[in-house]
C-alpha cells in the first residue's frame, strides 16, 4: 500500500480527498498540512511515497514547496490536486506525476492511483530512506553554509541565536551580525535537525543556549529575551516541546 501525504487548507477538500484516496484500498494517508511550513516537516517525518498538493495554499504556493522537495536526496511523487488549470505546465516542469483538478472526480483519482501503484511496481520495493546532509548543512563542521549577495559565508551554528522569516526572506542572528538570505526558513529547519536550533513559532527558529529569559505572555504563550536582548515569541502550537527541551 503506497503512503500519501495531503497539503491541502480546505478541510472540506481535504476530508474528502482522504476519502477517496482510502476508498481504492491501495493508498494510506499518513499525513496531512495547510501549510507549507508544516508540509516540509510533515513529509520528512513520515517519509510518503506521494504528496498530493494544493497550489493556491492561502498566500502561499504550492510550486514553491514542489521545488523545496526537488532539493531533498529522496524526494516523494508529487500529485498536483487544484482548482487551477493554468499552472499545469509549470507543474510537470517540476516532474509532478500527475494533475488533478478539483471538484474531485473519483475515477480520475482512481487513474492516478494507478499509475502510482504502477510506477512503483516497475521501480520495485523503495529501499529503506538512509537521511542524508545537504551540502550546507552542518555535518561534522558544526557551521552552517549562507549565500548573502554572492558570498558563501561559513557561520558556527553555536553563535546562531535565532533566525526569522520576514518579507519572504530569512533573517540569520548571531551575536555579532545579522545575515539577510533568501533561502526560506523551513529550508533551515531542515538542514539544521540535530542541532539545538528548534522552532517555537512558525517565523522563528531559536537557538535554545542562546535563551537569557523566559517571559510569560498570554493564552498560555510567552516570549523568549535572548542574549542579545531581542524578543522572540512562542506560538501555543510549539510551546510544549520547548518546555520538555529546556525542562520546565
């Protein structure tokens, strides 16, 4: 049985392609996310064999998470599931391995169901997935590759305080600088698993030793004073893994 991972901000739409998917007895969702940043988390946690994904995801993309997935050295099929026709050409250039559009017809569901199950056979049993670090990630280093204005900057991830998303960039603080790159935040989550760097809300990444102060907020959140002096928020969603992490 082949595993799906749903990205999809419409409950309704995505109940029902759960639906569906389940009802053709060869396809198990084991996953499922409105956003990008909790799809890119999602998949390399559970390790589907294909993503159905939305393009219009509120005032995100789907493309751009289909091009974030390009990068990974094991990458899912990837099902495009809209209500636009337009972006079908964009779509295969990013080798999806089909197109549906929405309102969901359940035989044409069925045919891309089949030639999943048939790519897969012809391919064999997917060997067990080894992770692997991105050339940037920190690896053995303990430093982290930034391009900033054509440079490739070697920086200690030890003197990482935190990183924010922001106007469709990442802002990188240390204690001496702050870096303003292009590549997304979630990218960063990615390549820095392992490391103490954590998420705490979905605009922020900190640095758990470079917390000086834990202030408590409102509806059970609270806003982190780092070294620096800067204040960092934390979302209700990521809350209790910070607690169980630093042991309150």
């Amino acid at each position: 049985m082949l595993k799906a991972f749903i990205v999809e901000d419409e409950p309704l739409a995505r109940d029902e392609l759960t639906y569906i998917l389940q009802r053709t007895k060869r396809m198990e969702v084991i996953g499922e996310a409105e956003s990008l940043e909790d799809a890119m988390v999602g998949i390399g946690q559970t390790k589907p064999d294909v993503v159905f994904l939305d393009i219009q995801l509120s005032e995100e993309s789907g493309l751009e998470l289909a091009q974030q997935l390009q990068g990974l050295d094991w990458r899912p099929e990837i099902v495009f599931a809209t209500a636009y026709d337009e972006h079908a050409l964009k779509a295969f250039e990013l080798n999806a391995i089909d197109y549906i559009l929405k309102p969901y017809d359940e035989d044409r569901i069925q045919q891309s169901v089949d030639k999943l199950v048939r790519l897969q056979e012809g391919r064999g049993q997917r060997q067990p997935s080894v992770p692997l670090h991105s050339a940037s990630a920190p690896g053995r280093t303990g430093k982290l590759a930034i391009t900033v204005e054509e440079r490739i900057i070697l920086v200690a991830v030890s003197n990482i305080l935190y990183l924010a998303s922001e106007e469709g960039k990442t802002l990188l603080v240390t204690e001496d600088q702050t870096y303003r790159v292009t590549e997304p935040l979630v990218a960063f989550e990615q390549k820095l698993q392992g490391t103490p760097i954590i998420r705490v809300h979905r605009a922020y990444l900190v640095h758990v030793d470079g917390i000086s102060e834990i202030q408590p907020w409102f509806h059970s959140t609270c806003t982190l004073i780092m070294k620096n002096g800067s204040k960092v928020p934390v979302s209700r969603t990521h809350l209790k893994e910070l607690k169980q992490l630093i042991g309150l």
